[in-house]
C-alpha cells in the first residue's frame, strides 16, 4: 500500500513539474518580440525562438510588433494663414525600433503620435495660405514625416511616411473650386477644339498645296512631253528631207556618171538641155530663163532630124 501510494505521489510531482516547466516556455513568432520583467523590473527582451522564464520571477511585460503599420487618424481642423478653416485626415506609416523604448517611453503610444500629428499638423497649415496648402502635399508630408520622427525616436517609434490623407475646405469654397475648374475644363475644352480646327484647315490647305504642285508636276511633264514629240517629228521630217535630197543627188550624181561615160555628143547634150529645159517649162514657174546653148530652137530641131535621118539610113 505504501508503494502505491509514493507511486501516485512521485507521478503527481513529475506531472507538475512538467505542466510548470511547459507552462514557463515561450516560443516567440516572427516579427514579434517580447519584453521581458523579473519582479517588477525590465530584463530582458526576447526575440524570434525559445525561450523559458523562470516562474513567479519572470513575466512576459509586453508582446510588440515590430512590422511597419498603418494608422488613419480622423479629420483634425486646421486653419491656414488666409484664416480657412479646413478639415485634414492624415495616415501615419511607422515601425516599432526598440521594444524596450516603446514599453516604457510612453503611455498609450498611438494616441501620443496622433496628437502631435495633429499639433504638427496645425504648425505647419497656420503658415501657408489656402492656396498654396492644396497644391504642396509633398511639402506638408515631408515636413511632418521628419518632425514626427524626430520627437518619436525616444519612444523607440520609427515614423517612415506621413500622407495626408483628404483636405476637406469648406463648403463654399468648394463651390467656387467647382466653377473655377468647370472655367477651366471649359477652356481647355474650346482651346482644344480651335487647335483641331486649326490643325484640319493646315491639313486641307498642304493637301490643297500638294494637289496643285502634282498637278503642275503633270502637266509640265505632259508639256515636255508633247515638246520632245514634236522635236522628234521635226527632227524625223528632216531626216527625210535630207535623205530624199541624198537621194536626188545621188541619183544626178549617177546620171552624170553614166552620161559622161557614155562620151555623149554636143547634139545628144543638146537634146538633153531641151528636155530639162521642157520639165522646167511644165513646172509651176511663172518666169523661165533660157540658156544660150538652147535659144536656137530652129538649129536644135535641125540637129535632132539630122540625128534622126542618119539613123534611118543606117538601118
């Protein structure tokens, strides 16, 4: 009975043992560590793995994210230095640095950050005019990102962006902002059209201009053309006249030839000289000019009968 029961005793001893020891162990996750307090006072901080604290004199103080977060702060009213109250809601992009800085630097970190975003905020709009605040977000983002920075860095916060979020003016000013850009848009509008109407009249007048330079192309080159034809046929009609010319005194040439080897007599001469002298006579000519040698018609026949009579009594 006694073993039994030092058994039971020493199994309840081992099962506390463990259940304590299991109960002390921490396993902490990526990007995520813990600050760690022995009886009452920072110790230590634990990062990414195991980790087992002693029990009653250990505690895990605070587990901290120490991945980039986001936060969007409601609208804050802000008023600029032309006296317009406008409404700024702000997204703040920070990261946790030190773990140990964020536990013990500040109460409630986020609504620290949010105030002097706010009071930053404020600063920085109360110096510049309507205006110039809606068109210079980068400045704004930049100057707040490096105050907030700045006053954050003992709180172990690391501020990487501000953006401003919407800047909300009032209502009539709204309106007028709406008028303003419909004038704009409306003039833009009738710029844009009277450039297209521009640009279609330059259009129509370079094809105009094109049409008529190709159609002086064509018809100075049809012009050249009809010149050449006609050099052509001229140059053509007077090689054929030259030709035929060639040709006359080529066959003149042959006739003479062919006379003076024949060693004609005066009389055949003669009788020659009468029948140039009768083509002559059937021209068109209306003045003749009769050689000497043939002005004796009377002596010329007497020679051709002459002629003929010797050659009857020959045969």
């Amino acid at each position: 009975m006694g073993s039994i029961v030092a058994t039971v005793m020493l199994l309840i001893i081992i099962f506390v043992a463990v259940a304590l020891v299991a109960s002390n162990v921490r396993i902490v996750p990526q990007a995520t560590v813990y600050v760690i307090e022995r009886l009452g006072a920072y110790h230590a901080t634990w990062e990414t793995g195991l980790h087992v604290k002693i029990p009653v004199f250990d505690r895990v103080a605070k587990r901290v994210s120490i991945k980039e977060q986001v936060v969007d702060f409601k609208p804050q009213p802000v008023i600029t230095k032309d006296n317009v109250t406008m409404q700024i809601d702000t997204v703040v992009f920070f990261q946790i640095t030190d773990a140990k800085l964020y536990a013990y630097g500040v109460e409630r970190p986020l609504s620290a950050i949010e105030n002097l975003c706010a009071t930053t905020l404020r600063n920085i709009i109360g110096d510049m005019e309507l205006d110039h605040t809606l068109t210079s977000r980068d400045i704004i983002n930049s100057r707040i990102t490096s105050i907030l920075d700045t006053a954050t860095d003992k709180w172990g916060i690391k501020v990487n962006r501000v953006e401003l979020k919407n800047i909300i003016p009032p209502a009539e000013i709204q309106d007028a902002m709406e008028k303003q850009m419909k004038a704009e848009r409306q003039k833009r509008e009738s710029i844009l059209r009277s450039e297209g109407e521009k640009a279609s009249k330059i259009l129509v007048a370079e094809g105009e201009k094109e049409s008529a330079i190709l159609r002086a192309q064509a018809e100075k080159e049809s012009a050249i053309l009809r010149a050449d034809a006609v050099r052509e046929q001229k140059i053509r009609e007077a090689q054929g006249e030259a030709e035929a010319v060639m040709l006359v005194q080529k066959a003149m040439a042959d006739s003479l030839r062919m006379l003076n080897e024949a060693a004609p007599t005066d009389k055949v001469l003669a009788l020659k000289s009468f029948e140039a002298f009768a083509k002559a006579a059937d021209g068109k000519a209306t003045k003749i000019i009769i050689p000497s040698e043939i002005q004796s018609l009377a002596g010329l026949a007497a020679s051709l009968k002459t002629i003929t009579e010797d050659d009857a009594k020959a045969e």
